[in-house]
C-alpha cells in the first residue's frame, strides 16, 4: 500500500512527487526522491557529541584555520597526538595542535610567534576538530 | 521478575549546561533564575552549600550574592533544550528505552541487560553522557520507577555510592529506604504524610512494611501503588504521580508510527490538553513547555529523526488553550516530511503554584478564561476525556521572558557561538 501523506502548503519547500498508483506495483519515479544537499549534517557527523564555535585569532593560520572561521569540534573523537584539538587552559578556550615530545604533551600553534603550550593539570583537551567551515564575502 | 529500571538525573543540570560553555563558573557559588528572574530555580553545590533553597525569591538573596560573590544567571532554555537533546542521545545505546520524565530526568529500560553488570553498564552510560555533553549524572536502579527514584537519590546525596546505586541489592536498598522519609517518597503528599507520621511510619523502610489494610484505611489508590513498587512489584504509570516543582510530563508511544504532521497535532493537541488538566488539578502554573517527538531508535535502518523544541510561555499558565498553542509552534518548527514516528511528549516545567507566580504587566484579567477551563475539566470529567475540546488553536505571543543575564545560546544560534582563542 502505497500512502499518501497530507502537505501543508506553507512546508512545500521540498521536492513534493504525489503518486498514485495501483497498489502492489511500485512506481520507479519514487526512488528518484532526492533532499537538498545539506552540507551541515554533511560537517556535523555526530550532532550529538558536536559543538559549532568561532575562531578568533590567527595562531592556526598555518594549518588553514583562519580568524572568524567556523569549526565543527567533537567529543565523541579520542583527542590524539596529530589532531587539532579545542583545550581549556586554565580555563580559556584555546585552539591548538596536540602534539608529543620527550614524554610530555604540547598545545602548539601553528604561525610564528606563539609560546608552546605543556600539557598539565591546568590544562584540559575539551575536544577534537572535526570540521571547518567558512564563507567568502 | 520485573526488569529493572534505571534513572538517570543530572547534577544540578542548568549549571552543569552552563559550565559546559563558560569554565570560569566552574567551582563558584551559582545559581540561575526562573523565567522573570524572579527566583533561585537551580543552584550549584557551592550555592546549596551556602543555605539557598530553591525557589529562595532572588531579592532575599541579595546579601548573600554579594557577599560570596555569587553568579547569577538567567535561565537559557533553549539551551538546556539542545542539551537535554544530547543527553538523551547517548544514554539511548545503552538502554532498550526510555521515558523522559523532566528536562534533567530519564527513566531508562534495562530489559534485555540484565545479563550484563549493570553498575558497571550504568557507569558506562553516564561516562558517555559527561564525555559527550560534560554533564555529570546519577543513576538509581531497582525493580521499580519508585525505587529507582529512591536509588538516585541515595546516589546524589551518598558519595559512598560514587554516583550509581542499586537497589536490586537488598542490603543496599534496605539501608537507603530505612534511612529516606517516608514524606520525602516520590508521590506522598503533604497530608498523607502527616497521617503516616501519626501511625510512627517515618521511613520508606517502614512504608514499605506497612499492611495493605491499614495503607487503603489512610491513603488514596496512589499510597497502596507506592507500597507496592517499594516491594519491587511495579504498579505505578509515571502519570499517577503527582506533578513537582521539577516538572510534569505527558507522552506516549504510538501503536502505528505517526508520518503526517496533521496526525501528530492531534496526539500532541490531547497531550496539551491532558498537561493542563494535570497543572489545574495541582493548582500550578508552568513556566516552559517542551515539545518532542522521535523515530524508532530501535530500527536503525529506517530513516531516524528526533526532534524537540523547548518554548517560554509568558506569562506563566495553566490554560489548555495557551499550552496548545505553545506546544503547536514547538511541532510546526520540528516538524520534518518523510519520517516514522513512534513518540511524542510534553513535558512542562517551571512549575508554580497558581497564586504566588509573578505576574506580567501584559497579563490579561483571565477570569473568564478560568471559567471556561473549569467548565472544560468538568465536562471531561464527566463525559470522558476529551469530550470537549479546542477548535482552533490560540493567538501568538510577541514578548519574550525577561531575562538579564543570559548565557548565549551556545549551541542553537550560530550568531552566538562559543569563541576559541587561536
């Protein structure tokens, strides 16, 4: 059975297809069905453990994050050495890259003049970048 | 043998929701404020610590704030909504279901677990919450609603407990019911309370004991209910329990699931109408009215959907008609072609009693609107629910909450956003 669902006209925003056919043989125009793409479910692949923040600042610049950008950052990633990572020093949201040398764990920007930062207990990795997003004016 | 049910509750949850976002709140007294501002709604541990009750009217606590500096927020509902959205969303694996039964609440279904360690299950679950939302939680399990409320709490207030309890255990759950007031007991009223003191039945230890006989002799249907699930027979619907201050909730699993939007008005309409009789019966008012409704997350392989809209209603009400047109907006927004859904709810928090919330220079004289309330509850009464209802849903609301010092809405608007230092 084949069933119609009732549109309300102010949602017809959707490409609408109203069939009607007889029942017991499908019609193959329905597969062709297609939503929008949605480039936000796209970025945000765990809505979630996600949280959508703004850049404000040119340390990253280097690793392609620029100042005003969007970034996409998951708590549901393992934050490992390598990845860019959202951490609370002491307090303070901070973007950097996770890094590891003699033992110990780094917070390192990624444009010249920028202290490393040690990774102790003032400092918390809050979450990893999964996503970037930006538009051109 | 019942499966065993768990609740999972988050620790003071509007703070934790506004940590989550803003660190420098995080080890200080804070409270935050009812719709209007008008009173301590949700206090840190620090700020319980210093003697703040809830509902202390926040005039009252103006010495204190300043002389502990402590921070005081407005309420975000919107997000406390999207964060409650989360939180659901990662106990849901490890649950066969679950009820929401307040923002910060959960009952959660542990059929078809059993076989597993439960604690270490229950532990698991809340580790995955905090991991992905930074919320801290308890959980109570037992046989019952009841007890496991019983069990959460004993876990909140225990730290021997490290934040899970379970009352299956028999030693554990007679220590914890021989230590909890009888009056303090999920459901018990003021006066049956009274009357149970008088009879020297002061713990839920001695409740539970208590002879059927001498339970029918004192109480309502409800009492004898509460002595039953206490014995870990379950025999309580979440609904018969009386509305708290936390908040009261009306959903339902469909039988068929539910994909045009007209049909689900209709169920959500009866769940407005249902919420309101609940508010008038308890002479309450509510402040906040939350609108969900979701796909089977048991059929992975169809399409999943899960939607809720959390929206102030001001001023604050008890009027069916209003709740419907609250709750109405909230599904409109939600609402997405193409979907199966199996539940919806309403959950209405923010509660007060009728005569003591603030009023609103808008406020309307709404005498006649109670009359036709009251006559819509009797007709129901009489001729069953439902006999007399709305037509048409009501008229839209343009000022929004006072609310002075709220945080951003981090997580639903992209203009508001948390910054990161680069």
């Amino acid at each position: 059975m084949l069933r119609l669902s009732v549109v309300q006209p102010e949602a017809l925003e959707l490409p609408l297809l109203v069939i009607s056919t007889p029942a017991g043989f499908p019609s193959p125009a329905q597969d062709d069905m297609e939503e929008p793409i949605d480039l936000g479910a796209w970025l945000v692949e765990h809505p979630a453990a996600s949280y959508v923040m703004r850049v404000d600042g040119h340390s990253m610049a280097e690793a392609g994050i620029n100042d005003g950008d969007y970034i996409v950052v998951s708590r549901a990633k393992k934050p490992r050495v390598g990845k860019i990572v959202v951490a609370l020093v002491h307090g303070d949201r901070t973007l950097k890259r996770l890094r590891s040398w003699e033992g110990r764990h780094w917070l390192v920007a990624e444009a010249a003049g920028y202290p490393d930062i040690i990774v102790d207990e003032h400092v918390e990795i809050w979450g990893v970048v999964v996503g970037l997003a930006r538009r051109y004016g | 043998m019942s499966a065993p049910i768990a609740l999972i509750d988050c620790n003071n949850y509007y703070v934790s929701c506004e940590r989550a976002f803003d660190a420098s709140l995080i080890g200080l007294p804070v409270i935050v404020l009812s719709n209007n501002d008008g009173c301590a709604i949700a206090r840190s541990a620090e700020a319980k610590a210093l003697g703040i009750k809830m509902g202390d009217p926040v005039h009252h606590l103006r010495d204190k704030i300043k002389r502990h500096g402590i921070r005081v927020l407005s309420s975000n509902y919107a997000l406390y909504g999207d964060m409650q959205r989360r939180v659901v969303a990662a106990i849901q694996p490890f649950a066969r279901d679950f009820e929401i039964y307040s923002i910060d609440e959960t009952f959660v279904d542990f059929a078809g677990f059993e076989h597993l360690d439960l604690v270490a299950h229950a532990r698991e679950m809340s580790a995955q919450v905090r991991q992905w939302t930074t919320i801290p939680t308890c959980v109570g399990i037992g046989l019952t609603k009841t007890l496991a409320k019983l069990g959460n709490a004993a876990a909140k207030k225990n730290p021997l407990f490290d934040s899970v309890a379970d009352l299956r255990d028999e030693n554990t759950c007679n220590w914890v019911l021989d230590r909890f007031p009888a009056g303090d007991v999920w459901g018990v009223g003021r006066a049956t309370a009274g009357k149970l003191a008088a009879l020297g039945v002061q713990t839920a230890g001695q409740l539970r004991d208590m002879p059927m006989k001498q339970a029918r002799g004192i109480g309502t249907v409800v009492l004898e209910r509460l002595i039953a699930e206490l014995r870990g027979v379950p025999a309580l619907a979440v609904e018969t329990v009386e509305p708290q201050r936390k908040g009261l909730a009306v959903t339902r699993s469909f039988g068929t699931p539910v994909s045009d939007l007209d049909t689900l008005m209709g169920a959500v309409a009866q769940y407005a109408m249902r919420a309101g009789e609940k508010l008038r019966n308890h002479g309450l008012v509510a402040g906040r009215l939350t609108v969900f409704f979701h796909t089977n997350v048991h059929k992975p392989e169809r399409p999943q959907y899960s939607a809720s809209r959390t929206l102030s209603m001001q001023p604050m009400t008890c009027d069916s008609l209003e709740l419907l047109s609250y709750a109405r907006r909230g599904v409109e927004r939600a609402w997405r072609e193409g979907y199966g859904i199996t539940k919806a709810g309403i959950i209405l928090e923010d509660l007060m009693d009728e005569q003591l919330h603030p009023r609103t220079l808008f406020e309307d004289d709404d005498k006649k609107r109670t009359r036709l309330m009251t006559a819509m509850d009797a007709v129901n009464e009489r001729f069953g629910k439902f006999t007399a209802v709305p037509a048409v849903q009501g008229f839209k609301r343009e000022w929004s909450a006072r609310s002075e010092s709220r945080s951003p809405n981090y997580t639903t608007r992209l203009s508001e956003v948390p910054s990161v230092r680069a």
